[in-house]
C-alpha cells in the first residue's frame, strides 16, 4: 500500500559515505554501513568505462540509425545563450580553466544523478560567489523554456529541501541548492558547435548547440521528495493513456502489475541509483529492445494521448526547437513503443518506458536513498530523457560536420 506524502515517513537512518557531491571512500566503517543497506545483487554503474568507450548510442540492436537526425535551422536565437556563456567565463576569472573542456572531452558522458566516484571537471556553483552563480544558471536559462528552467531549478532547491528535513547536519555539503557541477564545452559561438553540462543530484542536463539548432539530451532529473508534485503533468498524461486501453492493449502494455521488490525480476531492481531505469548514467550505449505496446496498435484518440503523454518531456526545449522535436517523434509514433510497470492509480508508484526510434522517455517511483521508504513511492521520481541512434550529445549533428 503506498503512502502518497514523504511525511509518512522519515530519515533514512543510514549515513552514506558523501561529502560535498561526491563519495568518500576514506572511512571504511562507513562503506560497511552502506554495503549492508545495498541488496546482495547491488551494481554501481559503468560510467567510467562508458565515457571511455566508443560512442554509439541507445539502440534496438547494436545499430544506431544517426540519419534520422539532420543539421538544419530549427529557428533557435542562441546569441542570448553565446553571451551568457562569455559572461559567465568571464566572472570565473582564473577559474575558467576549471570550466571549460574541448567538446569532445570525454567529460561530456561523465555524469550522474548521485554522486561522484570519479574525478572532477566544472565548477561546483556552491563553491562560487553568488554573482557567479547567477552567471552560471543564466546559460541554462538562455538555452532552454521558462517551464524547463523552473523545473530545473525547483528540483535544485527540491535537493536543498530534502537537505533541511534530512537534518541540514548529516549532509551539510551535499543536499543543498547549489551542489552541481556546470561545464562548458567548446567555444560559446554563433556558427561553430558547443555546450554545457549542469550536473549534481537529481539534475543532468546537456545542452548542444550549433547555430539555430539545439539539443537537451541526455537529461534526467528527479526528486526524493515532492515529486508528484514537479512532475504533476507526467505522471497524468500516462495515467490517462493507460486508462484509455482496452483490456488485450492493457495485457501488451503492462510488463508486471507490481511495484515491489519481491514481484520483479532482480535486473529490475538492479541498484539504488537506477531502480527500473535501463536508461540512465553509464548506459550511452545501451542495447534496448522495444517492449510493451507499439503505436501503431493504437486508435488515433489513443495516438493523440501518448503524443500528449510525451509534450511534457520536450517542453524544456525553446519554441522553434521544440516544434521540430514534436513533429520528428510524431512522424515515428507509430513505432514508438510504451510499456508500463505497476498499477495506475492516482496514488499508485509506477514505471514507464516511451521508447521509439528518435526518443526515449523513461519515467520511475524509487524506493528511498535519503529517505526511509523501503520501497517506491509516488513522491520519488526519477525521469531519463534520451535521443536514441546516436542522437544524445549533440553527437548525430557532429557526424555531420
């Protein structure tokens, strides 16, 4: 039976090993606590290796398909977005060496949405002044929605919520508004390709831009805490299409009925930081089948709520961006394939997968990290966004230079 509000439940009694957006490895009494909380199949993810392999990208089969995706104009003004990043630079003075990496660097797949075990790169904006923060999240803001920055930032300041009802002294440096990471890569231009990379706790965001074209995958955001209240809209939307299918669709659709732990196979409950997701840190080159129902056996009422079930993940993008983002995933719905775990009800935790040749949504209730939920529930959220078949970084476009 879920409970619907994190205050039906309190602080996850363990201390994980964190200090500031990383973990600490140096207290080994501490690793034993955390190892003894972890269940005996726990696995961290390769993100390490990951950004060390070739880039290929999530596909069906091992084949990416990077000609669905081409360089054209998609009526997006970056000039705000070049000059926020100049002045952002140019308030981090000598620190701007710390800010700054080839766009190529492998640092581009080196994030996460816990916490580090690896080295570095960026600015942590907690360490900065707060007219250097400012500058930081500016470039954000001139790269995306006024409704994709709102999310952004009310899932930092969600992180600094949890911090104060966790108890502001067990993670001091770590649940805060401010533990993230920005990284610029490349040259801030108007012609010539760059990006950026916010990343911490709950927030990893990759914006690529080149000229009038940008893109905003991979992205995951999250939340321990509130959840249902950020992402409102998306768990709505899916709920509506589910409810809309007859019982044969229903059967395609919904993998497993169940969100516990003793009702799902271990690789779904694989580890802490992915719970159901296949899509998340680590996984840039991820094989991944199509499951559940295909839109082409749906009804076209049905088609116009899983178009409307995917809005809200593309709505970070500006306008002219986003416009063309719709109409590349509709011109592919009828292969864009959904699949479901657990019930449907309003208070009900779930997972969700929308995946189809030009994007991958996946969406899951998570069992507590800092809180003590034992298992998922509706208020901890975790959403992945990705461009499959080459498409995530900004990296189809590059091939095309």
């Amino acid at each position: 039976m879920s409970r619907s509000s994190y205050k039906d439940w309190g602080p996850n009694p363990i201390q994980w090993p964190i200090v500031g957006d990383a973990f600490e490895y140096t207290k080994p009494e501490r690793m034993a606590e955390q190892d003894a909380y972890l269940p005996p199949h726990a696995e961290i993810p390769p993100i390490v290796q990951n950004a060390a392999d070739e880039f290929v990208g999530i596909t069906v089969d091992g084949t990416p398909h990077p000609e669905l995706f081409e360089r054209q104009d998609e009526g997006f003004d970056n000039s705000a977005a070049v000059a926020a990043a100049a002045r952002f630079l140019e308030a981090l003075g000598d620190q701007a060496r710390l800010g700054t990496l080839p766009l190529d660097a492998p640092e581009w797949r080196l994030w996460t949405n816990a916490f580090r075990a690896y080295p570095a790169h960026g600015v942590l904006l907690q360490n900065l002044e707060t007219s250097q923060i400012e500058r930081a999240l500016a470039v954000v803001e001139a790269s995306v929605s006024p409704s994709g920055y709102h999310t952004v930032r009310d899932a930092m300041r969600l992180n600094d919520l949890l911090g104060e009802v966790v108890g502001r002294d067990r993670y001091p440096t770590t649940l805060t508004e401010y533990c993230y990471r920005m990284t610029i890569f490349g040259r801030p231009s108007h012609d010539e390709p760059w990006g950026w990379q916010l990343s911490g706790h709950h927030v990893d965001v990759h914006g690529f831009i080149w000229g009038g074209q940008i893109s905003l995958t991979p992205i995951f955001l999250g939340a321990e805490i509130e959840g249902t209240r950020l992402f409102e809209e998306q768990r709505t939307r899916a709920r509506a299409l589910m409810h809309s299918l007859d019982p044969d669709q229903r059967s395609k659709a919904v993998l497993y009925d169940s969100m516990l732990t003793r009702d799902l196979p271990p690789e779904l409950n694989v580890n802490l930081l992915d719970g159901r997701v296949r899509a998340g840190a680590g996984r840039d080159n991820r094989v991944l089948p199509f499951e559940g129902i295909a839109g082409s056996e749906l009804s076209p009422r049905q088609r116009e709520l899983l178009l409307a079930m995917i809005e809200p993940y593309v709505a970070n993008l500006p306008d002219g961006p986003r416009d063309h983002r719709v109409a590349q995933i509709a011109e592919h719905l009828a292969d864009t394939w959904v699949c479901w775990i657990g019930d449907t009800g309003e208070d009900s935790p779930f997972y969700y997968k929308v995946h189809g040749p030009t994007v991958l949504i996946e969406y899951d209730n998570h069992a507590g990290v800092f809180w003590a939920n034992p298992e998922p529930e509706p208020f901890h959220v975790h959403i992945v966004v990705r461009t499959p078949n080459g498409g995530d970084y900004g990296k189809a476009l590059l091939r095309q230079r």
